[in-house]
C-alpha cells in the first residue's frame, strides 16, 4: 500500500493493514537485491474471463507473463496469491513457486484442512503431480504449495527459542527456501 488520503477512484481501504488508505500495488521484484522488475496498480475489479480464477491467480499471471529464461527461475508469493490451479499454470509454463496457502481453500487435500493438533517441529507432506503440499507447526502450522521441491526434502535450521537461546532444528527444506527467499537471500535451483 502506498498512503494516500486524497480523493480517487483507485484507492483502497484495508483496515488490518499499517497503512490503511491508499494505492494498493503489486510488484514482481529480485529476491536476491531487490530491484523492482514489473509492477501493477490495483485499480478494482475488472470485467474479464480471469476474474473467475481469482484475482491473486490474475496477478501473479500477469506478472509472469514476460519470464523467459533457459535456467530454472523461481517465484514466491505469500497467502493472498496461492493456489492448485496457480501453482499447475506456472510449472506449465516451466516457473516454480513456492507459497503459504490458506487452509480454506479450494483444491487443497481434505488431510491438509483438517486441524490435527501437531507437535512442535512435526511436519505432514502430500504430493500430487507436481506440486507438494507441505505442514509444518513450528509456533503455528503453516502450510504451503511447491512445485520446487520434493516431499523428502528435510534441512536444519536455527530458531530462536522462548528464552532466546538458538536452537537447531529439523524442517522441510520448501518452509527454509520460502522463508530465505522472503527474507531477500538468494536461492540456488540448479543444485
């Protein structure tokens, strides 16, 4: 959201958000330093065939729509943006993803919606295709979609424990990558 409190018919109110009025923009940039590659300015709804898919499905489509690249590329997006169909489009198109997905929505397996009460560090993994829906509970379960990894996959990683001493842990290698990508560190795919 970028603020603004003026009068247009391009701005957005989002009550949970920081900034609760203004332009609401959305952009494809390098996760490795930043630079802005493509943005698009959220001007409300749009009366086309893609509205059926979603407008996160819209987004991420239009944003992709000029990656061409002989080497694997990869694009991560959060929960607003993620789902089945979006994750098929884009390993059609030769891009993975990697992505949180909300556990209400559609396509989703029935295994994953349901609240099973995890312990800490505990993960569940279903393939199908070529996507991998993963769970993981580290403070919360969260759950995600990758078609940029396998189900076996598991890595270390450091977290911070309630009285702040670091800890190793074990974790599927998809919630590191997506956490490291979000963060703004670079990710190898061809190793």
């Amino acid at each position: 959201m970028v603020k603004f409190k003026g009068r247009s018919t391009m701005k957005q109110y989002m009550p949970g958000k920081p900034v609760k009025r203004g332009y609401k923009i959305w952009a494809r940039s390098d996760a490795s330093n930043g630079y802005l590659y493509q943005f698009e300015v959220y001007t409300g709804k749009k009366n086309d065939s893609a509205i059926s898919e979603g407008l996160g499905n819209r987004v991420i489509i239009n944003l992709t729509n000029d990656l061409h690249s002989t080497s694997p590329l990869l694009v991560v997006f959060d929960n607003f943006f993620t789902s089945v169909p979006l994750m098929e489009t884009l390993f059609s198109k030769n891009i993975y993803a990697i992505g949180t997905i909300r556990t209400g929505r559609k396509f989703l397996p029935e295994l994953m919606k349901k609240n099973k009460k995890y312990q800490k560090n505990e993960s569940l993994m279903l393939a199908c295709r070529d996507t991998v829906t993963v769970q993981w509970r580290d403070t919360k379960a969260v759950t995600l979609l990758s078609t940029a990894h396998i189900m076996i996959e598991m890595t270390e990683v450091i977290r911070t424990q309630k009285d702040g001493c670091k800890r190793k842990v074990t974790c599927p290698k998809a919630f590191a990558d997506y956490t490291r990508s979000m963060g703004g560190e670079w990710i190898d795919l061809t190793t």
